[in-house]
C-alpha cells in the first residue's frame, strides 16, 4: 500500500509539477506578447522626428493641439484636438503642426487643405510674422468659389495662431517659394495677414 | 370612474395631438410683407384653397393703406373697400373687380371667397389691383411665401435730377478655355452662369436708361487687370463682380456679398495709409470707395434678402477681384455650386431673371439716393451763396 501511494504521491507531484510549467510558459508568452505590442506601439505613436537634425534633443512630452477643419455638415472650422510631441523650436513646431493638419481627416470632417500639400519651410521674422511656404497642391488643388478659399487660408491661420499665440502675431501664404496675390483669384493673400 | 377615465385616456390623447397638430400647421403658414427697403409690414397667416393663397381682406389695412374702410352686403356677399381714396367692389364667388371711381374692371384668375366666416382675397388680388391704386409694383415670390410691395417713385430711371447718366461696370468672373471657374456635380461652369446673369443685368439695366459696359460679353479670358482697366477707363458708378461660391461642405448655400477691406475679417499687417491726410498725396484705391461701397451693399442686401430663406450674409475681407476698381465695388457670389438646392436654382432662368431684377433694383434705389443727395447739397450750396451775393 505504501508502494502505491508513493506512485500516486509521485504522480500527483509530476501533474503538478506539468501544470505549474505550463502557466509559467503561458504568463511569459503573454508577457512576451505585451511587451512586443509596447513596442510596437511607442514606434508608431509619435510623429517622425528629425533625431538626425537634433541629437542632443530629449524625447518632448505630448502636447495637446487644436487643429482647424470643417466637419462633413458643419459651416464653421471646428478644433479638432491631438496630441504632438512638440520640439522648443518655433519653425518646427509649425512644421509640425501643419504636417497634423495637412494629414488630419478623420471619418465626418473635411479637410479645407488639397490633398498632397506639403509644407516646404517655415521662415519667422523679427516682426513675429510667419512665411509659410507651400508646395503648388495648396493653389492647384482649390475648389473655386470664395468660400472655399477663405476655409482653406483660415483653417491655417487659425491652427498656427491658436497654437503659438505669443510667438506669431501675422502669417503670409507662400508658393513655392514664392509670393502670391491669390489661391484660387478672389482672396487677396499678397501680405501678411491675421483676424 | 377611474374605469371611465381609463377609457376616454385615448380620445383626450387624440384630442390634444389633433388640436396641436392643426394648430401648428395653422400658425406656420404665414405670408411675409415687406416693402421697399425689405423691412418687414406685416406676417399674415394665410389659408389654402384649392391650391390657392387667400389672405383675410383687412390685410390690406396692415400693408398697404392703415386708413382704409370697409363693408360687407351679406345678401349680396359684396364686399366694399375704400383705400387711397377709391371704392373697390369684389363678389364673393366672382373673379371681375370692380374699381369705382375709374369704373375700371380687373378679372382676376381666382375669385375671392367667403372662407372660415370672413371675405378672403386671393393673392393675385394683391398682385393686380394695388398697383391701380398707388404708385407701387407688387411683387410675390410663392416659393418663400413673400410680397414686396415697392414704391416706383423709389426707382431711380438711370438718368437723374442732375442730368448725369449712371455707368455700371458688370463684372461677370473667370472665362474662355483655361478658366473655368468652380463647377457643379451635373457639369454647370461658374462662367456661363455669372454670363447669362450679367447679360440679363445689362438688358434690364439699358431699358432703364443706365449706360451698362461688361468686363467680357462672351466666353473669353480676362486677366484681373484687364477687368481693373476696363472698368476705370469707362469711369463707371459702380463695379458689381458676379461670381459663384463652393465650399468643402455641401450644406454651404445661398448668395453671399463681399467687399474689399484689407482691414477687415482677415487683416494685413501694413498699417493704413492715410489717403485723405493732409499730408498725404491723394492715392485712388479701392479704399477710398470702401464706405459707398458699403452703402450700395447694404441696399443689395435688402434686395437680395427678399429671394432669399435667409438672410443674405456681407462680409469684408481683403479680395483682390475688387482690388484696383476706383469706384463702389461690391463681389456678389450668386449662389454655391457645391450645393444642390443652389445648382437648381441657378439653373433655372427664372431665377436668373430675378436675381438680375433684384441688383437692378438695388442700383436704381441707391442711384437714386446718391442723386437725391447731391442734388440736396447743390441746392443748400446755392442758397447759401444766394445768402452771401445779398
């Protein structure tokens, strides 16, 4: 009888002994998987920063920032908020937010910049006014019709100064490079301009 | 008695919806009067016959002459009224109108009736037979349930008091091959549209006696400056650029005006020079114009308003379409091609011809006040130099 409890002793131990391994290797596995989805996470989530340009910088913390556009229904520019992670500098903030802004749509909102805009340079002058200079999709891709062109300045104007209010007072529309009198031929956008 | 109230619940219920149903349809269906100057006279609910708008006769008191006098003949369902100092018989049932004092008759295509205990008119009543008894133009728009009742003598005939004819410069936008303006889901091109309503303008206009230039009377490209030479060269009056809206929303409709202020919703950063400064050299902008400019655009707005569902919205903002025209210049955006209720519109010669009337009144009425003030200001010249001779 003792021999046989000793198997059963033994086997039980080896049942128990299975089991605990087996939850082990589950709770790494599980672990292994959160951590690889982390990872994954943290890659993505923040916008593509300039490391090369900016070694030395620190990883900023997230800001929040309302980007201007036109829900689906809506007559109005809407703030729409996101965060940022947002470098000191005033020319790459702007860059960086007009990048969310030319990139934002979510689903029932209109976005009132053309598709395939990019923002080329950001230039400030010591009167606080900033140049910001365009690719040809800002002007080519307008619509028509005064509206449509007021939305478009607008939505731009409004996302800088909201965001920088100290730092920019005037903001003039470049394309290309180059100074232009109009987007689409009924707003005049030749000097700097602010609300 | 509870068992009694339980079951006649249902018919209270009915009872309650019903009267607030009915009552509502009965509240909302009112027609706007308004008169020249687009201010409101009076909202009179109205009732529909057979398709047909009847008004209560004593609206006549509210909108036209507040000391009109009435009677009514039962056994001859004859109603009798006195207004602006003649005698107007209309039967019951009958359509012919009787006006006494002329013994003039008027048929009118539906006859007035005796309708929830009192004599109704229909509205042609109020379309035909007000103008025989002032000097007014009456005019109805069904679809907006409006009636305008506008003095003539408000209209100013485009050769004035002081012997100067108007010159307006029509600016229908964009044009020709390369230019096509904004375009609406179905195909219809901005160009075309702001053409027909320009040229429908210039007919109006001319048989007005207004000497009328368009920046392009056909399908062809004109730069900005073309348009600016054009205009300045002619030395119009007046400089009315036609254009139509878009917007990146679909629910984005109506007319909407514009006026050229860099100083105003979106401002430069350039301080304003000071033209008129008495040190300054007497620079012709478009600014110099900005406060007629304004003038002729709120009287446009009025007009406007009486096509409109709702109100017709002026903004200024820095545009270039009116940049460098050295006269009142307003930018009137027609109607939104991205919206369809507008497209409809737009496509519809009716409607052209009425938005055409609605700025040609618009000029008339301000010509005419811009000529009334100057002739004032001749007159009080003359007199005080009349004061200074003696």
């Amino acid at each position: 009888m003792s021999a046989i409890r000793r198997i059963i002793h033994s086997r039980l131990f080896v049942i128990w002994g299975i089991t605990l391994v087996t939850i082990v290797i589950c709770l790494a596995v599980v672990l292994l998987l959160i951590s690889h989805s982390k990872q994954t996470i943290t890659q993505d989530a923040p916008p593509e920063l300039p490391w090369q340009a900016n070694p030395t910088d620190m990883l900023p913390d997230p800001k929040q920032v309302n980007l201007f556009i036109l829900e689906s229904d809506g007559l109005e520019l809407t703030p729409i908020r996101v965060e940022l992670r947002l470098y000191e500098d005033t020319t790459e903030r702007i860059k960086q937010i007009i990048s969310a802004l030319v990139d934002e749509t979510p689903t029932n909102y209109r976005n009132p910049i053309p598709r395939g805009t990019i923002l080329n340079e950001v230039y400030i002058d010591t009167q606080k006014t900033a140049y910001l200079d365009f690719s040809h999709h800002l002007s080519d891709g307008q619509i028509g019709g005064t509206t449509a062109e007021l939305l478009t300045v607008s939505a731009i104007l409004k996302t800088v100064f909201d965001a920088m209010p100290e730092e920019i007072k005037h903001i003039q529309i470049l394309i290309d490079g180059e100074e232009v009198e109009t987007l689409a031929g009924h707003l005049n956008i030749s000097q700097p301009m602010r609300f | 008695m509870w068992l009694n109230t339980f079951n006649s619940f249902p018919l209270f219920l009915f009872i309650i919806i019903f009267v607030s149903v009915t009552h509502g349809f009965a509240q909302g269906e009112t027609v706007r009067f308004v008169d020249g100057e687009g201010e409101i006279l009076d909202e009179v609910e109205f009732i529909l016959h057979e398709n047909v708008v009847y008004l209560p006769f004593n609206t006549i008191k509210s909108v036209f002459d507040s000391e009109m006098t009435h009677s009514y003949y039962t056994p001859l369902k004859q109603l009798t009224i006195n207004t602006k100092g003649k005698v107007i018989k209309v039967e019951m049932g009958k359509s012919s109108v009787i006006i006494d004092s002329s013994r003039q008759t008027e048929t009118l295509t539906n006859p007035p009736r005796f309708i929830q205990g009192q004599p109704m008119l229909p509205i042609i009543f109020f379309q035909m037979v007000l103008p025989k008894l002032d000097d007014v133009t009456v005019i109805y728009k069904p679809e907006l349930q409006r009636i305008r009742i506008l003095k003539k003598s408000n209209l100013d005939s485009g050769v004035s008091d002081t012997n100067r004819t108007w010159t307006i410069i029509i600016d229908p936008g964009h044009g020709g091959e390369d230019d096509l303006g904004c375009k609406s889901q179905n195909g219809i091109f901005e160009k075309d549209i702001v053409l027909k309503v320009a040229k429908e303008m210039q007919m109006q206009c001319k048989n007005l006696g207004f000497a009328v230039q368009l920046t392009r009377d056909q399908d062809v490209k004109k730069s900005r400056e073309q348009r600016f030479q054009y205009a300045n060269r002619h030395q119009g009056q007046l400089y009315i650029s036609l254009h139509c809206n878009a917007s990146f929303s679909q629910n984005h409709k109506g007319i909407r005006l514009y006026l050229n202020n860099p100083y105003g919703m979106l401002r430069f950063r350039t301080a304003p020079i000071p033209i008129f400064g008495k040190k300054s050299l007497n620079i012709r902008t478009q600014a110099n114009f900005l406060n007629q400019s304004k003038d002729f655009a709120s009287v446009l707005q009025k007009e406007l308003n009486f096509l409109s569902e709702d109100s017709i919205v002026l903004s200024e903002f820095p545009i270039i379409t009116l940049n460098d025209v050295y006269m009142p210049a307003v930018l009137v955006e027609l109607g939104y091609l991205s919206n369809t209720d507008d497209v409809a519109r737009l496509s519809n010669p009716e409607h052209i011809t009425e938005l055409a009337q609605a700025v040609v009144h618009a000029i008339q009425l301000y010509s005419s006040k811009v000529d009334q003030s100057t002739k004032t200001n001749k007159d009080s010249e003359e007199d005080s130099s009349n004061i200074n001779e003696r």
